[in-house]
C-alpha cells in the first residue's frame, strides 16, 4: 500500500493521493493577466496524469504583480478565466487551489517600472532597486487584497487559497529580519515581524469560513543567512496555525536535509510545532524519495516541483514505479 497514492480528507475536501503540483509560474498569462489556453492546459495535462492537488502558480492581488506574464486576481475581468481554469482541473479529476502573491521588494523592474514597495528602504535579495516602506495603512490594504483574491477565487470555484509567505516576495520579506528593520509593531521581534502573514491568513480565513480551504506557504531556507532560527520557527508555527489556517505548505531546500542542527527535517519540526497537515516541496522528482517523505512523517503531502513541471506525466508514472 503507498503512503503517497493514500487518500486524505482535510476539513471537508477530500483528496485522492497525496501527490501535490506547487505553485510553479508559466508566465502565460494574456496582456491583462488573464488565464490563456496555454496556461488551461499546462494544468489539465498535470491532472490528467492523476496529481491529487494542482496549486496554481502565484496570482497576483491588487497592486501585487511580479512578473509580466503573471497572473492576477483582482478585477471583473479575471474571474471567468479563473472559473474556467478550475472547472478543467475538476473535469481531470484534481483538487484545485491558487496561490495569491504580493510582489513586495521582488516584484519585477517591468511590471513596477522600478517603484517597489517592502518592510524597509533596504536592499533587496535581487540586488535591484530598493523598495520604498509601507505606512501601516497601506499594509491593512495589501492584507485586504488578499482578502479579496481570495473571495474572488473561492467564487470562481477554486477548493482553497494559498497564502504566498515564502521566497522573499512581500509577506516573506516582513519575516526577514534584513529586509524587515522596522521598529513599529510590524518589526522586530519575530511576532512582529510575523504580523502582516498571521493577519493576512486570519483575515482570509475568517472571510472564506467553510466555503473553501485557506492555508498558507513558507519558506525558511531563504532566510538561514539573515539569522532566522528554530526559536523563530516555535514562534512563527503556532501563531500561524491560531489563525485558524487548514494546513502548511513548506517549500525547502531538500526535504530530508536536517534543519538548525535539530536531526530533524523541516517537515518533522513543523509537524512537531502545531497539528496542521503538511505539504512540504524540495527535491521530491523521484517517486520513491516522495513515498518515503510521506511514508516517514516528514510530510502529509509531497509536492513535485521542477520535475512535474519538465515531465506531465510524472504523477502516472509514479504509480507505475510504486506498482499501485
Ligand atoms: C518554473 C518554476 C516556477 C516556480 N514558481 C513558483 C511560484 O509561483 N510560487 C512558489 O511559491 N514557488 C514557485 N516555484 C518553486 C516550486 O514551487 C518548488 O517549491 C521548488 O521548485 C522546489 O521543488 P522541487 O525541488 O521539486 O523543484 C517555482 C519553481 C519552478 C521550477
């Protein structure tokens, strides 16, 4: 019997295997970011093949775009794309969620014409040019954005909403304490530096209530270097699961690499820090290292990036390497 090919339920929805496509741009999108056919069968063809759980690529809320070419949800206009999308993922037989993400100091030169915005006028991961500070009003508005994407891509049918914390775009940049030296309430100490990912989740789920999953992505591999430890991760799990999210998704650097000197991997401490479900990404292309990762507790859901995006097929043949 596989682990990875078992079905699970997570408040209400149930998903057939615990095979996961992240969030992966195609960068696909028409000129007003919206969903092209290009873009509706680059996910249907990964449905197709049996994946359990498609999370489409990092959408865009208002004012968040990142890259041209990106998609968003936001206005009118994007929402039959959405709709559509989500219908053709259901027909192959996948959940569906979407990941709705604020570009922040990692927003593309292209789309902001260089005008960033961040925690801090510091320099970003990119090296490119440096966002302006948010006031405290203008992050309650991003945090609505979300809101608001995420009502949108509910309606348009989607089963959840994945809230991007992770890879240095806006909300991940607030964690960091390098690109994060305020000294207002959304700076400083871990809590704080966590408030605008813990208010965006809560405020998200309190609006979606029982009308789809919220959960939201993040990663700490990105932030070793600017001094992010276990101490922090006790602190940022907890708060994060309060918010009343319905599952965590970790995007690492390897998922049996062992993280603060703990003997532990990323997926065992998180799972270890609250009782969500966990999806967790990181070199898991080969199937029989993505059966162990669930096999072993050290995911509930693997996540196949870079090698489902190379090879559709890949949840298919999967089953065929597992013999289920
Ligand atoms: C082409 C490509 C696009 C990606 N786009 C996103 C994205 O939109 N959002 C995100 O959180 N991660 C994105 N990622 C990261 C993947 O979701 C995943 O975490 C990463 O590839 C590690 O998994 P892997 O080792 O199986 O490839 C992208 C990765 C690739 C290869």
């Amino acid at each position: 019997m596989s682990a990875l090919f078992s079905p699970i339920e997570v408040k209400g929805v149930r998903f057939k295997n615990r095979v996961v496509m992240p969030p992966m741009v195609t960068l696909k999108a028409d000129e007003e970011d919206r969903v092209t056919d290009t873009v509706v069968e680059h996910y249907a063809q990964r449905a197709r093949a049996g994946t359990g759980l498609i999370i489409v690529e990092a959408t865009a809320v208002e004012s968040g775009a990142v890259w041209k070419g990106g998609l968003a949800a936001f206005a009118d206009k994007h929402a039959p794309g959405l709709a559509g999308l989500v219908e053709r993922i259901h027909a192959e037989g996948a959940a569906a969620a979407i990941q709705l993400v604020h570009g922040g100091p990692q927003a593309s030169v292209e789309v902001t014409g260089g005008k960033r915005v961040g925690p801090s006028a510091v320099t970003p991961p990119d090296d490119g040019p440096i966002p302006r500070a948010l006031t405290v009003a203008e992050i309650r508005m991003i945090e609505e954005s979300f809101v608001e994407a995420a009502e949108l891509a509910i309606e348009a049918g989607f089963d959840g909403v994945e809230v991007h914390g992770a890879h240095d775009y806006l909300l991940d940049s607030f964690l960091s304490a390098k690109q994060n030296v305020r000294t207002d309430e959304y700076g400083g100490s871990i809590r704080n530096r966590a408030r605008m990912l813990v208010e965006t989740c809560e405020r998200t789920r309190a609006r979606i209530g029982d009308r789809g999953l919220v959960w939201c992505r993040i990663s700490i591999f990105n932030k070793l270097e600017a001094g992010f430890t276990r101490e922090d991760l006790a602190e940022l799990v907890p708060a994060l699961a309060a918010t009343g999210i319905d599952m965590l998704h970790v995007s690492t650097d390897g998922t049996f690499k062992e993280y603060f000197d703990s003997g532990k991997t990323i997926g065992q401490l998180v799972k270890g820090l609250c009782k969500l479900p966990a999806i967790v990404a990181g070199g898991l292309g080969d199937p029989l290292e993505a059966e162990r990762a669930v096999a072993e507790g050290h995911c509930d859901f693997a996540a196949i990036g870079n090698a489902m995006y190379e090879e559709a097929g890949w949840t298919k043949q999967a089953r065929a390497t597992l013999h289920t």
